[in-house]
C-alpha cells in the first residue's frame, strides 16, 4: 500500500513459504486473544486467503475449510510448504 500511495512500482508477493509463516503466525496469535476455538474458526476463513491465486491449492483449501485445532493448521501448513512451490 505504501509503494501503492508513493506512486511506486508494486512489489511483488511474497514467497508462498513466507506468507504461510505468516499466516500461521496471525493464527497463533488469534489463539492468545480469543482462545484456540475461535482461532480456528477465524482460521477457516484468514488461511485461506494467503492461499489466494496459488495454482493446485483447492486440496488446502478443502481442509482449511474443517479446521478444528491449532494442529490442523500445523499439518496443514506443513503439507502446502512441501506440496505447493
């Protein structure tokens, strides 16, 4: 948004690799606030969207959409780092 305002080049996204850690990050710290329940549902919605425009994704979404405990998002993390470049 900054580039965006500055009338700048746009940067390009970052690696998927990273914005996973990120979103995994957000997820953790969602579970600090509201507690791992709630986490999860918000998850269901947020973890998906760090997946958006990445090719092949719609198995981890699929699973996004039933995550029940902060180890489904762990699994799920782990699996879209070593599945998808």
């Amino acid at each position: 948004a900054k580039a965006a305002m500055a009338g700048q080049p746009i940067p390009d996204r970052p690696p998927l690799n990273q914005r996973v850690d990120v979103a995994v990050r957000q997820l953790e710290l969602a579970k600090e606030d509201h507690g791992e329940k709630i986490a999860c549902l918000e998850a269901r919605k947020h973890f998906a969207w760090y997946l958006r425009g990445v090719a092949h994704s719609s198995y981890f979404k699929e699973q996004i959409s039933s995550i029940a405990t902060m180890e489904d998002v762990y699994r799920i993390a782990d699996g879209i780092r070593r599945e998808l470049k």
